[in-house]
C-alpha cells in the first residue's frame, strides 16, 4: 500500500500541478517530494507495506537501496527548481516504479517514461529525444531477448523476476548475453540523454533496469559475460566522463564517472558489489553537495571547492573510502591490471573534474564564464549555504561512519547481486 | 594519556583549518588564536616525547571501524613523536608568522599517529591535496599529489592482499624475514620515496609562505612513512646515523648562508609575508626532518645498524631520488628549478659512495663523496644557474603536451634500463640516456649545460660500482672546465 501511494502520489501531484502558475506548481513540487521522502523514510522504520512476495510491485533490497538513494537526490535538487515542476513530480513517479517493480516490463515502461521526461527539459535539444528514443529501443530489444530466452523451456512468456529467475538455468546462453547488452547499452544512452541535473536521478533508476537483468544473466550462468561487459562500460563511462568534462557539463560528467566506478565495482562482484552498492549512497550525498553549492556565489566559493572535492573523491570524504574498497576488492581478487587502470582513470577524473570546476586553477575559463554570465539565463534560486554545508557533512560523516541498518541493506543487496560484504 | 594528548592535538587542528574560512573577517583574531593552538600542541608534543623517553609506554588504540576496510588503531612510539614534534614546532613558528596551516597539521599528524594502511593513506591523501591546492602551479601540484598517490595505494593494496588486512603489524607479519619484501613493499617505498622528493624540490620552489610551510610538513610527513614501511622489514635501520650527519651539514649550510650574505632579505621577506629567499628553504626543510631523525634515534635508543637490508634500502632510494631528479628535469622550466634539482642528485650522488660502503668508510670514500659533493652538488649547478640566468628568466615556454610526451618517453627510458640492468648500472645508463633526451629535445645553449651536467651525474654510479669514484671526479672536472666558457659567455650576453 505505501509502495502504490509513493508511485501515485507523485503522478496525481504532476497532473494537478499542470495549470498552476510557476510559484505554486514548485510549492507543489517541493512539498511531493518531502512527502515522498517521508514514505520512504517511513519504510526504512518499519512501516510494512512493501509488497509480498510474487506481486508484480515489492520492494526488494536493491530496489528500496535505490528508492532511497532517488528520493533524496529528488527533495535535494527540487528545492533548487523552478520550472517544471510537472515534468519533475512525473519522473518522481516512474522512478518509483522501476525501483519497486518485479517485471521487467514495467521496469522499461518507467525508465522509458522518466527518460523520456527528463529529456524533454529545456536544455535538451532535439539530439537528446533522438538519443533518448535510441537508448529506450535498445533496452526494449534487451528485455524482450530475456524474454525470448525464457520462453525457451515454456510456453508461457512472463517476464516478472521471479518467473525469469526460476527459468534462467535453462536459458540460452546467447539470447540471454544478447539481452543483457542491448540492456545495458539502452540504459546507458538513456541515462547519456537527459540534461544534467535531472540526468543523476535518472541514472539511478536505470541503475535498478541494468541490476534486474544482471541478476537474470547471473542465474542463467552467464556471470563471466555479464561481469565483464560490465567492467567495461564501466571503464568507458569514465574514459568519456573525463574527455568530456567540462565546466558547463561538470555535474553530468561527475555523476558519469561514478557511475563508472558503481559500474565497474558491481562486474568485479565479491566484496566490491558492497562496495560498489556504497559507492552509490556516497556519491549520491557528494553530488548533492557539488550542486547545491554551484551556484556561482563567492559567498559559498569555499564550500564549492570543499564540495568539489567530495564529489572527486578525495580523502577523507565518503567517496574516497568506497573507491578504495572497490580498488582494494579488485586487488584482492587478483585483478591488479584492472585495479590499477581504475585508480588511474579515477585520478585523471579528478584531476579533469578540479580544472573544470575551481576557478583559480589554469585553463579552467574563469574569465569566459564571468564574461558569459551577462546574457545567461537568471540564475537558479540560490540554496544559501547551509544545505551544501550540511550536505558536505553528510559526505564527511558517511566516510567514517557507517549506518547498521544502511550496512545490513547494503549487504543483503549485494547478495542479490552476487557480492558479499 | 600520552596518545589521547596527541590525539587531542591533531583533532584542535583539524576544527581550527574547519572553522578559518569563518574568522576570515578577523584575522588578527584568526593569527593569534592560530599560533596560540599550534604553540600548544608543539608543547604537547614535546610532553608526549619527553614522557616517552622517561619510559612511559603508551598502548595503541584500536577502535572498530564500520567499514569493512581498514580500523581505527593509532599508537606512538619514539619515531611517531620526534616527528609529531618537529612538526609541530614548524606548525607553530608558521602560524606565530601568519601562514597557519592546521588541516595539514592535523592530518600530518593521523599519518604520524597511524597505525593502519587505510588511516595513514587518508592523512597522507588530505597532506598532499592540501599541497597541491596551495602551490603556484596547482593544476600540476594536484596532478602530481593524485598520480603519486596511486603506487601507494597499490602497494598498501597488495600488501593487503598478502595480508588479509591493512594493519602494521599484520604488514609486518607477511614480509618475508629475509630476501625480497614483495612489490607492494617496493611500491610503498617508491611511493613515499617519490614524494618526500617531490615536496623537497617543493619547498625549494615555492612562492608565498603558506606554500613553504605546507611543503615544510608534508617532506618529513613522505620520510616518515617511507621509513615506517622500511620498518616493516624488521630490525633497526640505520637511518638515524645517517639523518643525524645530513641534519647537522644542513643546518650548518643553513647557518653559513644566512651569515654570510642575506640575512636582511630574509627579514625583508618575513616582513613582506614572502617565502624566504631560495637558499634557506631545503636546508630548512632538511634540517626539521634531520632533526626528527635525530630525536627519533636519541629517544628510541636504536643500536647501530645491521649492515644487510639497510644499507640495500639507502642506496635504493638515493637512486631513486637520482632517477626522479633527471625525470623532473625534463620538464623543468624555471633556472632555479633546474639548479635545485641537479644540487639533489649531486647530494645524492655524494651519499652513495658512502651507502655503499661495508663498515666504516676509508679515507678515500670520503674523498670521493667530499669531492662529489663540491662538483656535482654545488658547482656544476652554479653552472647551471648562470647558464640559464639567474634573473629568473624562465626557459622559452613550451606546450604542456611536448612536455608530458618527454616525460612519458623518459620515463619508459628509466624503466627499461632497470629492465635490462640492475642497481647502480640501470641508474647510471638511465640518467645517461635521460641527459641525451635533455639533449636532443630541448632547445637553447643554456639547456645544453643541463644536459651535460645530466650525463656527468650519469658517470657517477658507473665509476663506483668499479670502485673507481675518483674517475668520475676527473670527468666533473673536465665538464666543469668546458662548461664555464659557456655558462660565463652567457652571462655576459644576458648583461650586455
């Protein structure tokens, strides 16, 4: 019940947002999204409703991990929105599915749909939607190959999880590698597609898209193809996230590497999965500081490099501690080329990610961006600097300090996923 | 009570660097409550010492960390709280002078107080950042912080593996007893090794007096952890003799240069807020480390050396400092830049005859490393420096891309050698060859003074692996006589 009203409480906000004037609509935005936090916050106490077993909606652990991560990511940069406020409450909503959804159709309706909503926010242009449109047909191809694939041994097609874990041992091999790949190419040209802000949300509901499939490819023992594909999408998340990085796409970019990182962490499996799991929950907090302390002020111009740096992935902030796990993991499965590569194109990403965002530092463009300001769109509502503040204490906090309950959902989800603590 | 001491210190530094953007309106204010800490911390440090040569032994703390990587444990013992103090008292004079830098301090100290890889890798990670932010090339000083921070992490990584977790003592326990200590190990040193020569070229570069302070605790922070990992093999090292030489000619050189001629420029620029002028950084920077190293040797009561492993490790990292040296060569643009760090390898050049030697050194030893120390460290870079000008006038810029092609290729170059050779030969023809790459691809007579200078140190390892050092001797002397012509014409063009 609670899971049904935290997908349709959104989606009745959005419609009736539609004929408000922009100052209500933003109140209303504002106030679905403390809602929705709250739901989900209320979840994690100990509220039931997160459906039973076999029900084409419940909450698993990957799932809630994600609804929580999308949630606060959602309250954190609405509070900075002014303009379409509709658009932001619809893909609230169809998040919300792809997190909670059991079937992978509904999990490529809601993506497709939040895609789609995200894509159409004023600084996408037409290339976007078409990219969009590319990305979103890929990963119906991916999810109707599994599908294929399991209608191998029945007759009967479904493509709920539960069915499809059930009939994976007898899959083909090819029809299920074939699946997963367009899979997680569609996903990642969805995710490539939406304009920056609204792109992070984005990409962690898709996430949950990628992560339903790699658990089918997982139970179908294609485990090596599925790991290795996803190692390297991983690394050429961040191979692109560090030639593109720019001050314009700084907040993309950021949330592109690291998507590499969770990417790569969650192909090497083993202890990396938890690592890769908590790489997401840190990111998600760092990034939330980068953006709530962009807002070209000189008053918060040291809690942007502060912010910066979180979001890097210097020590000692959260970040940095999971990519050390994640490095540490791969290290210890033996796979030092591969671990070494990581910390290296980490370190590029960083350093790209310092010369586009600190002012002060060579060829960043300061004097362009100064000289560019005059004919630039009003600027955002400022956030002042206590949410940053707090944010980048979030990102201190987390990277030496590690909630039970957070841990214990963390390790569940990568047992899920084929990892262990 | 000693550790909660130094504990409580570091953690006054880090909330005091939190809270200074926020007294930033009040800097008086800021300056004396800045240097009222840091004088605090420095006398509890050196209480922390004293306790501890009185025979108080402070037992670690280990706390459970809920990450499933590294743990909270933190000790001291005699090494931990020389440095601690050394820095400390470094801290302290920079905030009585304005240029406080409590974040570095306090995350010197996690480095000198831990007593897990995952917590020494932080503090060492927020040191270098730190550094990197402060320096007047950033982009670089980060680069060069981030880059250097992989081999260690790799190193501390591997040693893991073998390991099982990142503790000392179970670093410690997974090094072979004797024989080779395992790539991480290496990695780790050359990780440390790499950036105590990195901050020390630094300190010698740096412009304002925060740069200088930071780059005056983050080269004893490098030293320190590089000998806590040559700790690891067991047994004393025979460091502290060494540091304790080094630190006394240090500060004697420091001495005679502030006496003999600019001792009114080093008020100025105290005054002005400045760095100090360029002969009196290094040394300084030499003299806090050999000063820790001394300190460290009188409060843990080490006995001599045990010959072997020691030894091995000195002259491995004086090569090493050699390499690193010709490589940052290749990219150097400044004159003093250049200068400084031939006068390193010329140092380090000078030391290795006496790494080298089993027992106390013979006469002849000492006049090879007397005489290497006069050509290769002082004149030969004065050489340089006239060559090149010594108004400051930077060599003609160059695109950052042909720059870091040259480093790659010299790194290759270094790596190949000590492919195919092992020890003093692969440091010698890597040097060689990274001189002819100076050579052939930099433009300009001057360069070509530093090219040859280049080579000529190249000699050097060659000659005393045949234990023939006074050869190269007479080959410095020879380029020292077909050098001066240029390196003087220059001058004279330059003031004409």
């Amino acid at each position: 019940m609670t899971l049904a009203l935290l997908i349709a409480v959104p989606a009745l906000l959005a419609i009736a947002a539609l004929p408000l004037p922009p100052r209500a609509a933003r109140s209303v935005l504002v106030g679905g999204a403390t809602l929705h936090l709250g739901g989900v916050v209320a979840l994690w106490i100990g509220l039931p409703g997160r459906g039973v077993a076999g029900a084409p909606l419940r909450l698993d652990a990957p799932g809630h991990l994600f609804l929580t991560i999308v949630s606060g990511l959602f309250l954190l940069t609405a509070v900075r929105e002014w303009q379409g406020a509709p658009r932001w409450l619809a893909l609230l909503s169809a998040l919300s599915l792809a997190c909670a959804g059991q079937d992978l159709a509904l999990v490529w309706i809601a993506v497709a749909a939040a895609t789609l909503a995200a894509a159409a926010a004023p600084p996408a242009g037409a290339p976007c939607r078409v990219l969009a449109a590319v990305g979103i047909t890929a990963a119906l191809l991916g999810t109707l190959f599994l599908g294929v694939a399991a209608s191998a041994r029945s007759a009967e097609v479904s493509l709920s999880l539960p069915a499809l874990l059930d009939a994976a041992p007898g899959m083909p091999g090819a029809w299920v590698r074939t699946g997963f790949a367009l899979a997680l190419l569609g996903q990642g040209i969805q995710i490539g597609s939406a304009p920056a802000p609204l792109s992070a949300i984005l990409a962690n509901g898709a996430l949950v898209g990628v992560l339903r499939s790699f658990q089918v490819c997982l139970a179908a023992g294609q485990a090596g193809f599925a790991r290795g594909l996803l190692v390297a999408f991983g690394f050429a998340w961040l191979g692109i996230a560090i030639a593109r990085m720019e001050r314009e796409r700084l907040l993309a970019c950021a949330g592109m590497a690291n998507l590499g990182a969770i990417s790569v962490g969650v192909g090497l499996g083993g202890s990396a999965t938890f690592a890769a799991l908590l790489h997401a929950v840190n990111h998600a907090v760092a990034w939330t500081a980068l953006f709530l302390a962009d807002d070209r002020r000189p008053a918060t111009g040291r809690l942007r490099t502060v912010a910066v740096l979180a979001a890097a992935g210097a020590a000692p902030f959260a970040p940095f501690m999971s990519q050390l796990m994640i490095f540490q993991s791969a290290v210890r499965a033996g796979h030092v080329a591969l671990g070494l590569l990581l910390a290296l194109l980490l370190a590029l990403a960083f350093l790209t990610l310092a010369r586009a965002a600190l002012p002060t530092l060579p060829g960043s463009g300061a004097t362009t961006t100064a000289t560019a300001t005059a004919d630039r769109p009003p600027a955002p509502p400022t956030t002042g600097w206590v949410a940053p503040l707090l944010a980048c204490a979030a990102a201190l906090a987390l990277g030496v300090y590690l909630p039970p309950a957070l841990s214990r959902l963390l390790a569940s989800a990568a047992g899920l996923l084929g990892g262990r603590r | 009570m000693v550790l909660a001491l130094l504990l409580g210190a570091g953690a006054v530094h880090a909330v005091c660097g939190a809270l200074a953007p926020l007294v930033a309106r009040a800097p008086r204010a800021a300056r004396l409550v800045g240097a009222g800490v840091a004088l605090a911390s420095a006398v509890g440090a050196g209480a922390a010492a004293w306790a501890l040569a009185a025979g108080v032994d402070p037992a670690p703390l280990a706390l459970t960390w809920p990450l499933p990587i590294g743990e909270v444990a933190v000790g001291v013992d005699a090494l931990s709280a020389s440095f601690l103090l050394a820095v400390h008292v470094v801290t302290a004079l920079a905030a009585m002078s304005g240029a406080a830098a409590p974040l570095v301090a306090a995350a010197a100290a996690l480095v000198f107080l831990a007593r897990d890889g995952v917590l020494l890798l932080v503090g060492w990670e927020v040191v270098s950042l730190a550094g990197g932010f402060r320096g007047d090339r950033r982009l670089a000083g980060l680069a060069i912080a981030q880059l250097g921070t992989v081999p260690l992490l790799l190193g501390f990584a591997l040693l893991a593996g073998r390991s099982g977790d990142y503790a000392f003592t179970s670093f410690a326990a997974a090094l072979p007893e004797r024989g080779l200590a395992g790539t991480g190990f290496v990695l780790a040193v050359v990780g440390f090794g790499a950036g105590a020569v990195f901050w020390l070229v630094h300190a010698w570069r740096a412009r304002g007096r925060a740069a200088a302070a930071i780059a005056a605790v983050a080269t004893p922070a490098a030293i320190y952890g590089g000998l806590r990992v040559v700790g690891f093999l067991g047994g004393p090292p025979s460091w502290p003799v060494a540091a304790l030489a080094g630190g006394l000619l240090a500060a004697a050189a420091l001495l005679v240069a502030a006496l003999v001629s600019r001792a009114p420029a080093v008020r100025l620029a105290w005054r002005d807020r400045r760095a100090p002028p360029l002969p009196y950084r290094a040394p300084a920077t030499v003299a806090v480390v050999a000063a820790a190293a001394a300190l460290a040797w009188i409060l843990g009561g080490t006995p001599p050396p045990a010959a072997g492993a020691a030894i091995a490790s000195w002259s491995g990292l004086l090569l090493l400092a050699l390499a690193l040296a010709d490589l940052y060569l290749l990219a150097a643009s400044g004159p003093a830049a250049c200068a400084g760090a031939l006068v390193i390898q010329g140092v380090a050049l000078a030391a290795l005859p006496l790494a080298l030697a089993l027992g106390p050194p013979g006469a002849r030893t000492v006049a090879t490393a007397a005489g290497a120390l006069a050509l290769n460290a002082a004149i030969l870079p004065w050489l340089a420096l006239r060559a090149l000008g010594a108004g400051g006038a930077p060599l003609p810029a160059e695109p950052v891309g042909r720059k870091a092609i040259r480093v790659l290729v010299g790194s290759l170059l270094v790596a190949l050698w000590f492919y195919l050779a092992r020890g003093l030969v692969a440091a010698g023809l890597s040097a060689v060859a990274l001189g002819l790459l100076v050579l052939a691809s930099r433009r300009g007579a001057a360069v070509r003074v530093v090219g040859t200078a280049m080579l000529v140190n190249g000699a050097f390892p060659f000659a005393v692996a045949l234990g023939r050092g006074e050869l190269a001797l007479l080959l410095d002397v020879l380029a020292v006589l077909s050098l001066w012509g240029i390196a003087l014409r220059r001058a004279e063009t330059s003031t004409s």
